[in-house]
C-alpha cells in the first residue's frame, strides 16, 4: 500500500509538470526521472532481491530532496515542500528495509 500511494502521490505532483514538459528545465526532467523510479519502486516489490527496490529508493529520496529545494518558496507551510518531503521519507524508508 506505501508503495501504490507513493505512486499515487508523485503522480499528483508531477503530473502537471509533466503535461506541459520542457526538454530545457532541469526540474521537468527531474520530475519525469521520479515518476520513473516511483514506477521501478512499485515493480521492485514483486521481484525476490532488493536492488531495483533500494535503488529506487535512494534516487526518489534524492530527487524528492531537490525538487522540495527547488520548488520551495521560502515556506515551509508549502503544499509542494511537504508532499515532497513526505515522499522523499518514504523513499529512505524503502532504501532502509528494501522489500522487507
């Protein structure tokens, strides 16, 4: 279920930065690169060894952490920065304990 709402959730935030993509912004492939490996995270669950699951885990915490940066206003009340913040947790979590 963390993993199907983290897709979920990073689908919401990203979708429409995706909608109107632009090869030039950094951030809009960075935005298509977490929609990647949240995808590689939910397959991840259904393979027996833990590396697509830790991998995807990292670079989600990763990018989560720099599009929360970048995306941030100088709030951190702001809607983005939490969303950001809250998927980039759940990408340490599954970097920690793979499919455990």
């Amino acid at each position: 279920m963390l993993r199907i709402g983290l897709l979920i959730m990073v689908v919401a935030l990203v979708y429409p930065v995706l909608s109107n993509f632009d090869i030039s912004n950094v951030n809009h492939i960075l935005s298509a690169f977490l929609m990647l490996f949240s995808i590689m995270l939910v397959i991840g669950g259904f393979l027996k060894n833990n590396t697509i699951t830790m991998i995807s885990g990292i670079v989600i915490m990763l990018l989560c952490g720099w599009l929360a940066y970048s995306y941030n206003q100088f709030s951190i009340l702001n809607r983005d920065f939490v969303a950001f913040l809250l998927s980039g947790t759940i990408g340490f979590h599954f970097l920690a304990n793979g499919n455990k």
